[in-house]
C-alpha cells in the first residue's frame, strides 16, 4: 500500500447487483452483491480504510412501478421518491452489509460493516427542479401514454425511439453529506461503512435550519466524490461495468486510457468523449474530487479492482 494513500470511498456502480436486463429478482442481486463484497474485501485486506457508495437507479425504477400498480388498484398510497431511495439504502446496504461479513469471515478478517441511511443536501433553486433531465423507472408504450398522463399529470415524460415514454426527474447537483461526521467516526473505529447509497436522499435546508426531503435523484458519481472530500478521502475509485475508460468508445478508433490528468479529462469531457448517462458522470466526479483535495482517482470494474491497485491498471486520474 503506498504511504500516501490509506482512506478510500469506493463507488459501486448498478452493475454490482444488476447484471442485466434478465437478473432482476432478489436473489439474483444478492449473488452479485456476494461477488462485488468479495472483490471489496481483497481490496481492504491490503490495509485500506474504506467507504462504500452504491447505485440504486434500476431498484428505485422497481418501487416505483410496484407502487405505482399498487395506488392504480386501490389498495395502497402511492410512494414518494424521496422514500423510495431511502428504502434502496436500507435494502442494497443490507446485501452488502451481509455479503461483507461473510467475506470478512471466509478471509479470517476482523472487519464489519455497517450502512447508514444518508441524506445528502441540495439547493432548492437548483435549475433542474425547473428542468428534469434524470430518466427513471419503467418504459412506457405510446399506446398507454395518455392513460399515463391523465394519472400523472405533474409527471414529465419524455420519448426514447424504440422504446417508448420515460419519466424524468430532477438530479439537483449534491452540496453537503448530511451524516459525513458520522460516517467518518465509525470509518476511524474501524468500520466498512456504506453510505449515501443512490446517490443520498435528498434534503433542502430551510429558513429555520430543519431539513426537507424532496423528490429527486442525485447523481452517486458526483455525491460519492463529494463524500470522499469531506472525509479527506485520498483516493476515489468509481467501480463500472469496464476495466478502463476509453475515448471514441464502441467505435473503430476506440482507445483505452491507462493515465490522464484532470485537465485532460476536462478536455475529454468537453470533446463529447464520454456518455452523459454513462461515463460523463464518473469523469467528471473523478475530475471534482481532484480539485477540491483528492490525491488519486481510479476508474475500473470491480473485477479489476485489486490488480488497479497493486498493478496500476483500470484508468487513473491525477492532478
């Protein structure tokens, strides 16, 4: 392990418990869960503080639905989605949490593993309450979409080609972690904290200094690199479905990126080189968590994760 590097927020990406269109169930999440905690426990055997962060866009887009076709029927009150992020931090945290102690305990580790229900603070004038941009949930056919609208008339739907209308909703850009005090003491106790899953809840500070929950989605990429500074992380690592970050990615003159400094990922960022749905978010949080005191930034599958490490593989970032 270098002497410089030793605190690490480690984001999971949705990959983690969702490997694709076809592994939807529970149990079908909770052995990926199983695989990512043993690739996460290698990584903390090399003597590593570390907080884990996680995805939750395809769970949240679950809850929604079932409460959806729950409230339509008329036999339950429809879910906020400020509650229905909360429920992913409780139910992702525990396959991971559990995953983990098991990991911990196949390796002879004397670690655990706690998750914390984080709320993350947002600007109430952020412009994307005016402008949602933050597709979630299920795809809905044209055929249905009036039905749709006249139950949901305060929704914002927009068509994808081929596949039909999706709801959008605001993705406020992150400003504090509510818990990071808290996240970070029982980090120096010698715990494996999970936190500020999907991103955090959202929250608005009031006049009077209360906290509101509101109805939007934060971007994980960019709250897990916000978390990562105000720990006084050394290294943000984002786990992704590859290995590397490429540039012209799926083309002929794709190319794989071992080493770039922020300016370069912000030249990169600008070209129109990496996804806005995708890849745009990680760079870009590497980019910010750099910036504002970050020693290292790591992009890299969770498979790849100790050998990114010990061997400098996946994509590292500077300043």
């Amino acid at each position: 392990m270098s002497l410089f590097i030793k605190r690490v927020v480690v984001a999971i990406g949705g990959n983690a418990l969702i490997r694709n269109d076809g592994q939807h169930e529970i149990y079908q999440q909770l052995r990926s869960a199983q695989e990512t905690a043993g690739y996460i426990a290698d990584f903390i055997a090399l003597g590593y503080e570390v907080v884990l962060t996680h995805g939750n866009g395809p769970q949240v887009g679950f809850i929604l639905r079932r409460s959806e076709l729950a409230f339509e029927a008329g036999e339950l009150h429809f879910v906020p989605l400020k509650n229905c992020v909360a429920d992913t931090q409780g139910a992702i945290g525990y396959q991971l949490q559990e995953s983990l102690h098991n990991s911990f305990r196949r390796r002879g580790m004397k670690k655990s593993a706690a998750t914390l229900v984080t709320m993350v603070e947002v600007d109430a004038d952020d412009p994307s309450f005016q402008t949602p941009t933050k597709p979630i949930g299920v795809f809905y056919p044209e055929d249905k979409i009036d039905l749709i609208k006249a139950g949901h008339p305060d929704w914002n739907l927009v068509f994808q080609d081929g596949k039909g209308y999706r709801r959008v909703v605001p993705s406020p850009e992150p400003k504090r972690v509510i818990e990071s005090a808290v996240i970070r003491t029982l980090m120096e106790a010698g715990h494996c904290v999970i936190a500020s899953g999907g991103g955090g809840i959202p929250v608005v500070v009031e006049a009077d200094g209360s906290l509101s929950g509101v109805n939007a989605v934060i971007d994980k990429d960019l709250s897990s690199a916000l978390l990562a500074n105000e720990l006084a992380a050394d290294m943000l690592v984002i786990l992704t479905a590859v290995d590397n970050v490429f540039l012209n990615f799926n083309t002929p003159q794709q190319q794989v990126i071992s080493f770039m400094t922020a300016a370069e990922a912000e030249q990169y960022l600008q070209a129109g080189h990496f996804a806005t749905g995708s890849m745009g978010p990680k760079v870009q949080a590497a980019v910010n968590f750099l910036r504002r005191g970050g020693r290292r930034a790591v992009i890299t599958s969770a498979e790849n994760l100790v050998d990114a490490i010990v061997k400098k593989s996946g994509t590292h970032i500077v300043l």
